[in-house]
C-alpha cells in the first residue's frame, strides 16, 4: 500500500473516539468527553496525572488494537474533536449532586461502575443514570461512597447523633436540616460553623458530617489565605470544610457569602488577549472553630451555629472511625428515607428569613417528624445578631440613639449628619477617642449602615436611604410594634 493509501493517524483517532465517546460542551464552552453509556465526563483539554480523557483514549487505542500515536496525532485529532463538539448542544456536568428528570435528584456515589442514589417523590433507588439526563464531574477530591441500605427506620440518625457530641436536641435538628439541604441541588443552604471548648470534637464532627456526603476519603481543609484560592478548592468538590477557623478577613468573609448563596466570577482565559471564562458555583460550606472573632452581618445571616459539648467518655480514634465507616451505609439510607419525608411534606416558606429556602426547608421537616428545626433556626439567627452587634461599636451606638427614639418616630437627616451625631454619642462627656475603624466619611457610614440592615432591623430599628431637592439622606426609624388581633368570642 503506498503512502497516500494509508488513513491519516489523526482519522483513525478521530474515528475511534467518535465511535466509542460522546462529546459536548458546557454553557462555558468547555468540551468534555463521556464514554458511551458512561455518566461520567472528563473534559478533553484535561493535563491531570491520572484519569484524563488524553490518557482513556490512548489506553482504549491500544487495548482495541487501533494503535499506539505519537502526541502530534493525538492533538491534531483532538484539536478537530473539540472544534465539532463546539457546534453540539449545551449540557451541564455536575458534581455529587445533580437534578434529574420528573423532580428528581442524583447522588453520586463515587463508583466506578457509575451506580447512583436517584432520590424521587416517592422513594430513592440505586441505579446507572441515563447520560444524557446527568453527566458527573469528578476530580481527586470526589470519593466514593458505601451502598445505602433500604428500609433503616431511622436507625443510622440515632447512631449518627451517638457519635456527635452536640449539645442539645435543637442542634442536632438543625444538623440533620442542613444534610437534607446538601443533597439538594438548588437549596442554598447556611454554613454550619461548630464551636464549642476544645476538647469537645469539633473536627471530628465536622468529618463525620461531610463524609456522609463525600465518603470516608472527605476532610477538613485550612482556610485558603485569598478568594481565588478558595474559589479553586470549591469547584473542585461539594462540600468544603474549612478547619480551626480564628479570624475571618473581610475578603474571605464576603467570598463565604458568594459561596453560600451563588455567584459568578469571570476570568481572563489563559494564553489569550481578550478572552475570558465564566466560573459559577454555589457549595455547602462547613466551617469549625471556637471563636472567629468579629462576624460580618452577611455572613451571620448564612451561618448556622451547631454547639458540641467534650464527651464524657474519649475513645481512640481508631475505635470511633471503625465504628463510623461501619455504620455509614445505615446512615446515609436513613439520610435518604428523611429526605423523602421532607421532601413531601407541606410547610409554608417564611419569608422574612434572609435565606428562605433553608427556612422552608426547615418547616418541612418539622412537619415531617416534628423536631422543631424552624425554630431552632430562628433561636440561632438572634444569637447570631448578639454577636454581631458586640463586636460592631456603630451598631451599640445606633441602638443607644434608637432607645431614645418614640416608637412609631422616624428621623432624617444627612448621613454627615448622622456621623456627627453618632460620632458626639459614643465620645459622650468624656469625649473618648473614636476607634479603630470607626466611619472617616458620610459615605462610608452610609455604607456600614446598609451592611447592618439586617441586624438591627432584628432589634426593631428601620434604616432607610432616599433622596430629596436638598440631597441625600439617612431615615432612622422605630416602628412601633404592630397591634395583636383580637380573638373572637367563644360560643
């Protein structure tokens, strides 16, 4: 045969993977390649030391008899692969948990056969999903997890809770709320930060809960010194959990927030000018620690206090992760036999809470086994405003202006007014100095106000910016509480 007989190496790569693949994009324009019948997708521009597409291809096409290439051919077949993938339709990929057809979600268990939980309106099951309903992501930090075990009554909660040391039944609801809410794809939900005296387990109780969603292989992580940094190790997994947490800085802060709630950040796309990549995500978080200073109001608004207490009686590690991995199966089939129950409970949403989902979420489990998570949750939040409102002196004086106040009086003035009235206040008599991070400009008291909204809106007073002829404004405001409704007569 001569040469010009002979099929190009980058055809018969080409046709091979064509043949034994399939190939789409996501919204962001990113290829991926799933093998037939497979859920599983890697992307193709994948360099990872292990499981890249580059490497299954080259490994099928040996194994098949096709050949072995050099890696001109491979990037000529996949530079051709990924232009005709661009012209395909869009699909998402997703991580641990995915939602699916007819109200239902996925979980992936992290096996190799591709076997996962389908979590529907009447029940949950074991099976393959159909690719073109759920595409998975995986990356180092994915592990797998044990087979649940059907029809547990209950069981695993009660054994799960043995193990965790927290300290009161309102807590251990507010856990078991926060573990359905991982499970669902597009339920924000709050961070739980475990606190409590040393000793007490805090780590120990964190892994325990996240390995009920990432698998004996999931652990805590110290926190990423930057955003960027922290953004990276929350697009690789589900649930991240940030370990041993003493000082929060305002940029970490408010990128826990995004994190929480959803945001998108774009980047300038590697080796280019002008393009760039859109990189979206919304995670649970997990957070340990005993104090971390002063919070932020957004972030107390996402966070959900789980209080542990020291055991009375210590075990070795050993004996307790023996235990624990013994029982994960029971615990994650009894995880998916509540969230079932939850799912289909009905429970009005409400809607003052900052993060209604999980507050709806938490009303459905009350109506579904009666444990009184709503107002649990409602309990931590005002705990939450205590300790946003003792480290945040602007917020005491405010509260001490607005003790003086009428209820039902509104007052207006400029907000270098405001500053001059408040800074006057807290100097008092003794004319202290003015601390550390106190307001410079009208502007920048205008802005703290905004941040603290919530929290003292939570202590009945009102804040309000507006503008007139004369400029603009700051409208301080306590209503006065509205009038209880009669109860009509009996008989």
């Amino acid at each position: 045969m001569s040469e010009d007989d002979k099929t190009p190496a980058r055809q018969l790569i080409t046709d091979y993977a064509q043949a034994h693949f399939r190939y789409f994009r996501t919204v962001d324009g990113t290829v991926y390649a799933q093998k037939n019948g497979h859920p599983v997708a890697r992307p193709i521009r994948s360099q990872g030391t292990t499981g890249s597409h580059r490497q299954e291809l080259m490994v099928g096409l040996f194994k098949d008899g096709v050949g072995v290439f050099n890696g001109t051919a491979l990037k000529e077949a996949l530079d051709l692969i990924e232009a005709l993938a661009l012209t395909e339709n869009t699909q998402p990929v997703h991580i641990r948990v995915a939602p699916g057809y007819g109200g239902a979600t996925w979980l992936d268990l992290g096996r190799d056969d591709g076997q996962s939980v389908r979590i529907h309106p009447t029940g949950w099951d074991i099976a393959t999903p159909d690719p073109r309903e759920v595409c998975w992501r995986r990356t180092q930090l994915t592990g797998e997890l044990p087979l649940p075990v059907k029809d547990t009554n209950g069981k695993g909660i009660d054994l799960l809770m043995r193990l965790c040391n927290f300290a009161t039944a309102d807590t251990e609801s507010l856990a078991l709320a926060w573990l359905v809410g991982c499970l669902g794809p597009s339920v924000p939900v709050p961070a739980p930060f475990l606190t409590g005296p040393q000793g007490a387990g805090k780590s120990t109780g964190g892994r325990m809960l996240i390995r009920i969603i990432e698998g004996m292989s999931g652990d805590l992580r110290r926190a990423p010194k930057d955003e960027e940094n922290l953004i990276s190790a929350v697009a690789a997994g589900w649930v991240t959990a940030l370990d041993n947490l003493s000082h929060l800085t305002p940029a970490l802060s408010d990128a826990m927030c995004c994190i929480v709630t959803g945001a998108e950040n774009v980047k300038r796309a590697l080796f280019t000018d002008g393009d760039v990549f859109r990189v979206g995500y919304r995670r649970p978080l997990l957070l340990t620690g005993i104090d971390v200073g002063v919070i932020r109001p957004d972030l107390a608004e996402r966070l959900l206090p789980l209080r542990l207490e020291r055991p009375k009686v210590r075990r070795t590690e050993a004996e307790l992760w023996a235990e624990y991995e013994e029982i994960l199966p029971v615990v994650l089939g009894s995880l998916l036999d509540l969230t079932v129950k939850v799912r289909a409970a009905e429970a009005e949403t409400p809607t003052e809470l900052r993060m209604a989902d999980f507050a709806h979420l938490c009303a459905q489990l009350d109506a579904a086994t009666g444990l009184g998570a709503l107002a649990a949750y409602r309990a931590s939040l005002d705990d939450l405003n205590d300790d946003v409102i003792e480290g945040d002196l602007l917020a005491q004086t405010v509260l001490t202006h607005a003790a003086g106040m009428q209820e039902g009086e509104a007052q207006r003035m400029t907000s270098t007014g405001w500053l001059a009235h408040l800074s006057d206040l807290y100097s008092g008599e003794e004319l202290r100095p003015l601390p550390k991070g106190w307001p410079t400009t009208g502007k920048v008291l205008s802005d703290r106000l905004k941040r603290l909204q919530p929290t003292l809106a939570a202590r009945g007073v009102l804040i309000d910016a507006g503008r007139t002829k004369e400029g603009r404004y700051l409208e301080m405001t306590r209503p006065a509480p509205e009038p209880e409704h009669e109860q009509p007569p009996l008989g």
